[in-house]
C-alpha cells in the first residue's frame, strides 16, 4: 500500500479500488502506518474519480485495454438500437464489471460511453 501511496502517488480511491477494499480502509491503513498526510502529497495528482476506460498511472491517465474493450461493446450495442438501460442489463447478463466492480446502471454506461475512446 505504501508502495501505491508514495510512489506511485495513486489517490487513495484508486488504491481502493485495486485492492478491493473501501476508501476508509485505506485513509485508517495510512494513518496506522505514519504516512497518511494531506499536506504531504502533489497538488497536480488527478482529482475525482478515474474515468472508466483509464487508469492513473505516475501522474498520468493511460487507457485500460480491457475497459476500452468493454466501451467498444458498449457502442456497439448502443448503435444497434439498445438504450442505456437495455446495455446495463447486458453487460450484467454477460457478468462484465464496472470499473469499482459493480453492477451496471443506466448512468454507469452512459458515463463509460462518454469518457472513453473508440480507438
């Protein structure tokens, strides 16, 4: 975790979620540690959540292959006709997860559909 935290200077949302672990788990895990301090950490990290389709990485957003995949599938369906709701229910039939490892709504696709690219 310090490793995420320090190095790397992920956000600890992002640190959550690749562990698998709520956000104040994180903060409580730092501070146990000594190193949680606000002051201490960039300004020019990202702030809010990662759109779906990057991950954040040395202070930069990347793609992520396999969530480009998924907003590929996500325009397809959406050009063949679906709406929003109708891919939700898809993508939960198929078991595909959200970026936080969720269950599809309407607003979660919608967003995915607009924060990535078709490349």
């Amino acid at each position: 975790m310090t490793n995420l935290y320090i190095k790397r200077d992920l956000p600890i949302r992002e640190i959550a979620r690749q562990m698998n672990v709520s956000h104040s788990t994180v903060i409580e895990c730092l501070r146990r540690l000594g190193i949680h301090d606000k002051g201490a950490r960039k300004r020019d990290r990202y702030q809010g959540q990662i759109p779906f389709g990057y991950n954040y990485r040395e202070g930069k957003l990347e793609k992520n292959q396999g969530e480009q995949k998924i907003i590929r599938i996500i325009k397809q369906l959406r050009a063949s006709g679906l709406s929003f709701r109708g891919i939700a229910k898809e993508l939960n039939k198929r078991l595909v997860p959200t970026k936080n490892k969720g269950i599809w709504q309407a607003t979660t696709v919608c967003h995915a559909s607009v924060g990535g690219s078709s490349g």
